[in-house]
C-alpha cells in the first residue's frame, strides 16, 4: 500500500490546469482558434480535449496533453514519445498526429507560479482520435483476435525504431512496464476482498515463479 508521503507526492506531480488556461496554452502555444475544451481522464499528466473554429484544411479536434512536473523534468522522454508516434503514423496506424508549436517544435516548457513556486510543464498538442474504450464494448473471441494481431503488429514494427535518445524509455520501478508486474502488489488494496483480486494474486504470483526468472532471455 502507498504511503501517504507517496500519495501528496504524487497529487503535487500531476497538473492542475483549468479549462480557460488549457485554451488558453492551446491557443499562445500552439495557434489554435479554441471554440472549447473538456476535460479528458488521465493517470498522472492532464489531458484536455479541445475543439477549434472550422478551418478550410486540417482537423478541428485535438487532445492538449500537460505532462505531470516529473515527467516534464525528462524532455528526452516526451521526445521519444511523439517520435514513436509520428513513426507509427507513418508505417499506418490508426494513432493521433503529432501537432508543433508556433515555434515548430513538438512540445513547449511552459512555467506557472502556482503561488508557493514555480513549476514547469511540458505541453504537447495531438490531433484526436474518435473511437470507443475497449472496456466499453462487448468481448468475443473474434475481438480478442484482433487485439492480440494488432499488438503483435505494433512490436514487429517498433522493433525497427531507432532514436538516440531511446534509452530515456528505459525508466526503474515504472509500473505500466510489464517486467515489473510484482510492484502491483501495493495497489492490490483497491480490489477489496473479491475474485478479481484472487486473480490478479494469481497472475503476480505466477510472473514471480515463472517469469522474472526469465526476464534477461527477453528483448528489451
């Protein structure tokens, strides 16, 4: 279980942005008309879902993503990001484009004075992509098919990215990594007591038995 240390470091990391400042970077940064913005879920960063006038050419929606004050302390990092995206775009995935700023670059450092210090964030701008969650629509075999082919495409094709500064992805103790799976075990609390906590027990479990032995066969 997180410490409550962990936790307010965790809450001061993520950004607390407004809607009328989202529009209002959307619009300094990146050079959009806004007509709207609506706030999007997200883990540690913020994302913003943001609407602009009708223009003659190029799309009227986008996600506006501040990048919480840890991550934003690691520019590489954001920089491999949009690269692996714009990289997948070009081999046909179905992915969001990459937007530049006025100043034509990827993304922007913009600083706030959020009263006691000032803290810094990392912006990004990416053309939004309509679709529905996975956990919203129905499950069959058919659609777990499909899932299974498209991430077996996706590693085939990131096998062939190269970028000097990809080793920043390369982060320790980062729990969306699949070879640190046993570091779940302190979340396992916001289960209760039910079957999906057996479950999730027994896959953690079997990672440490049959796996982690493993890992240094993997590829990385």
């Amino acid at each position: 279980m997180s410490s409550g240390n962990d936790q307010q470091s965790e809450a001061l990391s993520k950004p607390t942005f407004s809607e009328e400042q989202a529009s209002a970077l959307a619009e300094s940064v990146f050079g959009l008309k806004v007509s709207k913005v609506q706030p999007l879920p997200s883990y540690d960063d913020q994302n913003f879902h943001v609407y602009v006038s009708k223009t003659k050419n190029g799309p009227t929606e986008y996600v506006l993503k501040i990048s919480n004050t840890k991550a934003s302390k690691n520019p590489d990092l954001i920089e491999v990001q949009n690269h692996i995206i714009m990289f997948l775009k070009a081999a046909g995935f179905p992915t969001s484009s990459v937007c530049r700023t006025k100043g034509d670059n990827t993304a922007s450092l913009v600083s706030i004075d959020s009263g006691s210090e000032i803290k810094s964030y990392l912006v990004r701008l990416l053309t939004y992509l309509p679709g529905r969650p996975i956990a919203e629509i129905p499950i069959s075999p058919q659609l777990l098919y499909e899932i299974g082919k498209l991430a077996a495409k996706l590693d085939k094709t990131l096998q062939k990215f190269h970028h000097p500064k990809l080793s920043s992805l390369h982060r320790k103790n980062f729990i969306w990594n699949l070879k640190n799976v046993p570091l779940l075990e302190k979340y396992l609390y916001v289960l209760g007591q039910n079957r999906n906590r057996e479950i999730v027990e027994h896959v953690i479990h079997l990672f440490k038995e049959e796996v982690k032995p493993k890992l240094s066969h993997f590829r990385e």
